[in-house]
C-alpha cells in the first residue's frame, strides 16, 4: 500500500467548508501524495505528523482544492483545510 487517505469529517462554518482526515505513507521509499479535499480553493491546511518516530515536518503544497504531502516513508499523520 501507497499513499493513502481519508475523509474523517466535512462540516460547514459559516459560507467556508472545514475537512479534516488522516493519512498514511506506507511503504518503505514513498515520499508522500496527494489528498484530493473536493474544494475548490483551500485558504488554510494544517499537517501533523503522528508518528512517534516522525522528526521533522513534511512539506506541503496547495493547488487549487488539491493538498500534497511529502513526507518521510511509514509516516501517519492527520490533516485539516478550510477553503471553498
């Protein structure tokens, strides 16, 4: 198993939608995915690692509604955006 993650709560605030999920960098080698939130546009994102081994932050880049993580391989971690 890749890259993956998940959708764990959608909600509305106010005319803005909050997601949040977790996700999983699995194999040995892997550097991380992307997280498709179905936003069009995401105005702030925040990722934590929860691996216990984890040492330093993954990088992460927004396009459009799209999240990337590059990660450390046999990272797990949460993560949340709000945008439209």
């Amino acid at each position: 198993m890749a890259f993956s993650s998940t959708v764990e709560r959608s909600e509305n605030i106010g005319s803005l939608r909050l997601k949040m999920g977790t996700y999983t960098n699995a194999n040995i080698g892997d550097t991380g995915g992307s997280i498709t939130t179905g936003l069009n546009k995401i105005w702030m994102q925040c990722v934590t690692p929860t691996s216990d081994w984890q040492t330093s932050s993954p990088k992460v880049t927004v396009s459009g509604g799209t999240l990337t993580i590059l990660c450390a391989d046999q990272t797990d971690g949460v993560w949340a955006v709000i945008g439209l």
